[in-house]
C-alpha cells in the first residue's frame, strides 16, 4: 500500500488537484470531508456523530474518522495506492496512519502542502460551490460550471456547502491553524513533506506543481 497525502487549510484546492491527480498519478481519491458528509446524508451512526462538530467547522473526534479511514485502508489491498485528502488532521492522526499503512507492509509517499494566503481561501470558500450528487467542486467566478448552478460531470444541482458560511469559515481557519499546521513540521521531521505554491495560475498549473514536487 501507498499512502500520498494532501495537506492545506479549507479552500487550500486539496480537492480540485485530488481530482487531477487521480488519473496521472494513479490513485484513489479519499476525501475525509466528502466520507462524513455522505455517512451524514445517509444517517449511519458515525454521520449522526459527526454532523453537530461539522456545522460548527470543528474537526469530529480522531477515533471516529481514524476507523472510517482504517477501514477503507484495510479493505484496499497490498497494491492499492491512496491519495488522502482531509486525513489526517491532527497529530493524533497522523501516528495513527502511520501505524495503521506501516501495519499492513505499506508505506507513505509525502505528505504535499499547498501554500495559499488567507485572504485567498476566504475568497475561494465564499464563491466554492458543490456537486449535490457527485461532490465536484466549483467557483463562481474562478471555475464555474458550463451552466450556472448545474455540475458539468452529472447534471445535477450544485449547493453552497453549509459550513462556507463567513462565520463558520472562520472557525474552520482558526481550527486549521491550531490543530493541522502542526502536522508541516511533524511531517518534514520525518522528511516526507513537499511544500507547493497553490495559488498560481490555473488548477492545472498546481497539479502540475504537485507531481513535479513528487520526482
Ligand atoms: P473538508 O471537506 O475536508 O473541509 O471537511 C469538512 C468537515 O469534515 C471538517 O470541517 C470537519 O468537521 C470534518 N472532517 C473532515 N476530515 C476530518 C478529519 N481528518 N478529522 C476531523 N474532522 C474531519
């Protein structure tokens, strides 16, 4: 097993360069986010758990993701490859990835960072709108759709997701400054972290920046 992951703050484009890697670097997609909100809409035990912490822009308990996560990894196989989108977010995680990829004779690639200023994530989550079905992401401006309010992939509605709203995007900064930023230097102790430019130029400009970074 090959874990690859995708570190940044919220509007950071984890997603949007998860995306494009799939298919270049021949990876699962795993977005933590996208797992919860779908164990939310389909109201399982840990989407009823879960639900109050993501309203608030709180991250949900590490033994609550960290099994969703271990399940996933444990069902994958010896030669799946994963690109972690959302996971880990704290420190707590993290050990627990590690034992979980090194338990199974598997092994992390990197961890990539994308660098994005502030004032840009905020203007990137107010304007981010969602595939209701399919999960794709948007912006208004930056990356809309073909036709308004309508995903390119699956003709279904796009949303604003609940917790883009100013205040709880606020929370959900402070949240990664306190509990995930720690994770850079935990993973560069370790020397598997690449730090990449994620605001530049277009989306693919950044994907391209992250396999680049991967060499
Ligand atoms: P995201 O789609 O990655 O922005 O995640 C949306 C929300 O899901 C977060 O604000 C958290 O409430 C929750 N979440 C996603 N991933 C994790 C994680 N690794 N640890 C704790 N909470 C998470």
């Amino acid at each position: 097993m090959e874990v690859l992951i995708l570190l940044g703050a919220p509007g950071a484009g984890k997603g949007t360069a998860a995306s494009r890697l799939v298919s270049r670097l021949n990876v699962r997609h795993v977005s933590s986010g996208d797992l919860l909100r779908q164990a939310v809409k389909q109201g399982t035990a840990a989407g009823k758990e879960a639900e109050g912490y993501m309203k608030r822009g709180e991250l949900v308990p590490d033994a609550l993701i960290g099994r969703i996560i271990a399940d996933l990894l444990a069902a994958g196989g010896a030669d799946a490859k994963y690109l972690l989108d959302g996971f880990p977010r704290t420190v707590a995680q993290a050990e627990m990835l590690e034992r979980v990829v090194l338990g199974q004779g598997g092994h992390i690639r990197a961890a990539v960072v994308l660098d994005v200023d502030e004032a840009i994530l905020i203007d990137r989550l107010a304007g981010r709108r969602v595939c209701s079905k399919c999960a794709a992401g948007y912006h208004v401006r930056n990356m809309p759709p073909k036709v308004a309010d309508v995903c390119d992939a699956c003709g279904s509605a796009l949303v604003q997701r609940p917790d883009d709203n100013p205040e709880t995007v606020r929370n959900r900064l402070a949240v990664f400054n306190k509990q995930t930023a720690p994770l850079i230097a935990w993973y560069r102790e370790r020397q598997a972290l690449a730090r990449v430019e994620g605001a530049a130029g277009t989306a693919d400009d950044v994907a391209e920046r992250i396999v680049q970074a991967l060499q």
